[in-house]
C-alpha cells in the first residue's frame, strides 16, 4: 500500500469513527466473541488481551466485562476516544489501556499478552505488510500465547455481491478492503504455528445484500430459509463472512 493509499484509508477510518458509534451488542458481534472463546478454550477471566486495529472496541469492551485487562491499539484518535467513553460508561475503564499507534509498530513491551487479536483489518494490507503486522503481535504475545485474525472471507458469496455492487456504485464505504481465501501462509512466514482455520457468520453476511436496492424480501427469506437447514449443510454449502484464523506463539528454540 503507497502512502497516499494509507492516508486515504486512515481518514476513511477518521470519517467512521468520528460519526456516532453504537456499543449496542449485535449478532455479528457475538458470532466474533464466541469465535474468540473457542480459540481460547471458553476463559478470559485474568487473561491480557491486546486488539491490534481496535476500531469501535466493542469486543474488547465485552472482554473486559468477562474479567479481561484489554490493551487497545488503533492509529485513529477518535476511535479511541470512542471506546474509551464506552469503557468509562461501563464502568470498567480500570480494566483497559488505550493507545494510539501504527499496529505494524506499537510501543509496548515484549511478550506481555496471552493473546492478541484483530478483525477487519488484515484485508486492508498487502502481503509483505500483513506479515510485518502478524510479527509485531507475535511479539507483544508471549510463548504459548494466542494469536488471532478474523477477515472477510472471499468464498462467502452474499458478502462478495453486497461488496461488489457498492463499490461499482461508488457506495462503499471501508476504503480498499481485500477478502481473503487463507491466512496460513501469512501466519507461516511470521513464525506462527496455526492451530485453526475456519468460517463464520454466514448470516451476519446477508447484511450486504443492504448495499443491493430492492434486496430486503431476499434476505429476509435467505434468513428464514438457511435457519431451517440442518448443521452439516450450513457448514458445507454456505461459507460464512469471516475467516477465522488462530494460532500459538512459537517458544524460542533452545540452542
């Protein structure tokens, strides 16, 4: 990314995070944390957690409520100001850190977090900076550590249509955003063991058939209609929105 790419993309992110923000908890949400639990085995209590591209911060508001010390780390100001009043108004902003830097180069020392994490954010970097960013987390996390990425994910069709009609319309509003197929090879090339890579929220995905005039019938019904169906073929026929990707901080080799 050039950059006059990147400050386009930051004021993009300006542009969102300066408009009111609600904190009011959501399917998609939900379907984020409940991924992150199984990547965890089901416990933040105690746990220090880092988002890298914490935006809104409304998961890791929910993580500190579920006993969490959350780190936030975002290079929009407003958006950390956002979250901070929603942490103060939660009454647990003793249980979060703010701070506003580049994730390719945050401030913090190593091996501090049982975990870091971010979604939405990889699919907006080329390759050699999705590596330079998946390094960085891996080295604020210490061994045995968690690290864990959500992005779009490309083979999710109702996404792909919601995305592509709005951006061939000038209506998109997230800036350059990439959707990914996989995560491993990043992960490989940052040091990282990957222990799972999977998909969710196929119907958090429907939500971009909005950006499509006339749709609403269509995904009202899409929704009753994928609810009916048994488990076996929801995971089989219809890949969720959000690429999964998890895995382990490698402990130094010994020499």
């Amino acid at each position: 990314m050039s950059k006059e790419q990147e400050e386009a993309q930051k004021q993009v992110w300006d542009r969102l995070w300066s408009a009111p923000i609600s904190y009011a908890w959501d399917r998609l949400s939900e379907i984020v944390l409940q991924g992150l639990k199984e990547a965890v085995d089901g416990d933040f209590q105690g746990k220090r957690i880092l988002e890298a591209g914490s935006g809104t911060g409304k998961i890791s508001l929910r993580l500190a409520l579920e006993g969490a010390q959350v780190t936030l780390v975002d290079y929009s100001k407003q958006a950390l100001e956002q979250s901070r009043f929603a942490f103060r108004h939660k009454n647990v902003e003793t249980a979060g850190a703010w701070v506003l830097a580049d994730i390719r180069e945050i401030p913090l020392e190593d091996d501090t977090y049982d975990m870091c994490w971010n979604a939405g954010v990889l699919e907006h970097f080329g390759l050699e900076e999705k590596v330079r960013i998946l390094k960085e987390m891996c080295r604020l996390t210490r061994p045995g550590g968690k690290l864990i990425v959500l992005v779009p994910y490309s083979l999710c069709l109702p996404y792909r249509l919601g995305k592509g009609y709005a951006e061939a319309a000038g209506s998109w509003p997230y800036g350059t955003e990439v959707p990914v197929a996989s995560l491993q090879e990043e992960f490989r090339l940052a040091g990282l063991e990957v222990e799972l890579e999977t998909n969710i929220g196929f119907v958090q995905s429907l939500d971009f058939l909005d950006f499509i005039p006339g749709s609403q019938m269509l995904k009202q019904w899409a929704v009753q209609w994928y609810d009916a169906l048994d488990a076996e073929e929801k995971a089989r026929l219809f890949p969720g929105y959000l690429l999964l990707t998890a895995g382990r901080v490698k402990p130094p080799v010994s020499v």
